[in-house]
C-alpha cells in the first residue's frame, strides 16, 4: 500500500495506522483472525502432514466445495507474473483462505454467543479463558470472592497430586488378544453426573495412604469418599454436596447436550463430505472446552479453581480405569 501511497491508516476505523500486537498486526476497530492458529488448537487434524494451508483445505476436503486445488512451486511464481494461470492461482487460494475462514470462524463465533464473551476475546483466547469467565460470572452469583490462585491455597499438595492412572504394568511385545476400553467423554461425565462444582465439593483432610477407594453414600444428600493419591502418597476424603446442583455440572450438560446435537446431525451426512467435516470441527471444539475444564481445576495459576474437584474428577477416572482393568483381567486370567 505503501508503494502505491495508498493510506494505512485506511484499514482500520479509528483513523490510526496498523501495528505490531504480540504476534500479529493490530488494526484499530478491526479483528485479525488467524487461521492458522485455530488450526492449531483443532484436535481432529491427527495425522496431518503439516498445517499449510493447502494441506489444511484437502484434510477437511475443501475441493469438493471450490474445485480444485491449485499448487504451485514456489519456483515457477516468477515466470507466472501477468499470466492467466496466476489468475487461476490466487483465485484458489482465496477460494481455500474463505472456505477456512468459514469453517474455523464459525466454531469462535458461536462459543462466544454461547457464552456471552465479546469477539475480540475468543479469536486471542487462552485455554483458561471459557473456564475463567464462565467461573467468575457464576462466583458472583454466590457472592464468591476469589483472592488467590491454586498454588496459594495449596502449596504444598498442588506439586505432589497425581492426576490419571498411567502406567506399564506388563512390558512385553503383545500380538493377540490386546483389548482397547473407551470411555465416552470420561471426565466431562464424571463432572456432570456426579455433581463436581467449586461449591459443592470441599476437601476435608488428607490421611494416611491406604491404596483403597472408599464411598460414603449413607447420606444420599452428602457424600463423603476416599480417593488414594499414590503421587503425595495420602488419601484424600472429599465431601460432594449432593443435593444442590453445582453450576460446573450444569455447564458440563449444557456443553455435552450441544455436542450431541451435532454428532447427531453429522450421522446423516456423508463421512468426509464437506458438511461432516465442518461439523465434526465444531463438535471437537466443543469437546476440547469440557476437557479443559479438568485441566483448568488442577492448574496453579487457576484463580477460580478448585484442587477438590481436580482431585474428585481424577479420583473417579482412576477409580472407573481400575474397575474396567480388573473385569478384563477376571475375563482373560491375566495379570
């Protein structure tokens, strides 16, 4: 624009001229939307060469929308200037740039109208930021005020908690009879069914480490259980209100509801096709939100976390983890 003395200042809407913002360009009154970092954060690429944008358009099958996908060598640019196959060129790659734009910018712009957060914000989103707003709203509600983060709460538990059940417990090179145990959205499920929420979880002591799980359920209104944390080598006895339904629970059903209606809608389209893929994009960004919700809790800088609900949604995982190895090994005589 420069060298053809057009103004900058033209970009954007407050007369100022764009800047360097972190890692990107600021334009006044404007949002810059980057693609590529929403590519990045988009869980259903697996197996992806690369994020380049023409890998990017035909992972997600974009030539069935806009034709086909022109590549050029980078090479062969210079003898292309002033050509028609130029033309062809840079008309694919704004086809693929809007096709992309379409399929990611929906996903940003509709978790924002789910949760009242302004534009600006989700493009630059962290990962703590959906949790943060969503728990400092609700917080408010209850005439919560948070004045410390996790690490200042628990200094000592919040670096000795062990978190899932990982381990190797028969190494060997194993050609028949391996046995693959999926639990649909595990610790989402876990938060909503049994009522996991910074209100109505509290830890009440940490005791000598037995190894057992125990529940306490005489009390149908107030459950009192025993998660063993091999990690601080302790037990921790958690109290979960029962009675009064948690906002973590509600939100969990509200994000697990959503995602049901798209899987739903995506089982009568064609696998693959364009409309699958937009919509399977979306379901797993849902999904990726009611996971970071386990991970938010557990986080030390968390202002709104809760180190009782990291430790109750794990201490369920492992708990379900070790019932789901003991059926197998009763089944199949190993150890």
């Amino acid at each position: 624009m420069k060298i053809n003395n057009i103004p900058l200042n033209r970009w954007s809407r407050n007369s100022h001229e764009p800047h360097p913002y972190k890692d990107s360009m600021s334009i006044g009154g404007r949002i810059s939307f980057d693609i590529y970092h929403e590519a990045r954060r988009d869980q259903t690429l697996s197996g992806i060469k690369n994020l380049k944008m023409k890998t990017l358009a035909n992972f997600l099958k974009i030539d069935k929308k806009i034709g086909k996908i022109i590549e050029v060598q980078y090479s062969e640019m210079r003898n292309m200037v002033n050509t028609p196959k130029l033309k062809e060129y840079l008309i694919s790659d704004i086809n693929i740039t809007e096709s992309l734009f379409n399929i990611y910018f929906k996903n940003v712009f509709a978790l924002g109208e789910m949760y009242g957060i302004p534009l600006n914000l989700m493009v630059d989103r962290t990962p703590s930021l959906l949790p943060n707003i969503m728990s400092g709203r609700e917080f408010k509600k209850l005439n919560i005020v948070s004045d410390t983060t996790n690490i200042q709460r628990h200094p000592i538990y919040m670096k000795k908690k062990q978190g899932a059940l990982v381990d190797t417990f028969l190494p060997k090179l194993y050609l028949n009879k391996v046995i693959k145990v999926d639990f649909a959205s595990m610790y989402p499920k876990i938060v909503e069914n049994f009522n996991l929420s910074p209100e109505t979880v509290k830890i009440l002591r940490y005791d000598l480490y037995t190894g057992e799980f125990k529940f306490n359920i005489s009390n149908p209104k107030m459950w009192i259980c025993n998660f063993p944390d091999s990690t601080a080598n302790k037990d921790i006895i958690i109290q979960i209100d029962m009675q009064n339904r948690g906002f973590l629970s509600k939100f969990m059903t509200d994000v697990l509801s959503e995602r049901f209606i798209i899987k739903a809608k995506m089982k009568v389209l064609k696998r693959g096709s364009t409309e699958w893929e937009e919509l399977n994009v979306r379901q797993n960004a849902l999904k990726v939100v009611a996971n970071a919700i386990t991970g938010y809790h557990g986080n030390d800088y968390a202002r709104f976390g809760d180190l009782g609900v990291y430790c109750a949604i794990t201490g369920f995982g492992r708990y379900y983890i070790q019932l789901a190895m003991n059926g197998i090994r009763d089944i199949s005589n190993e150890k």
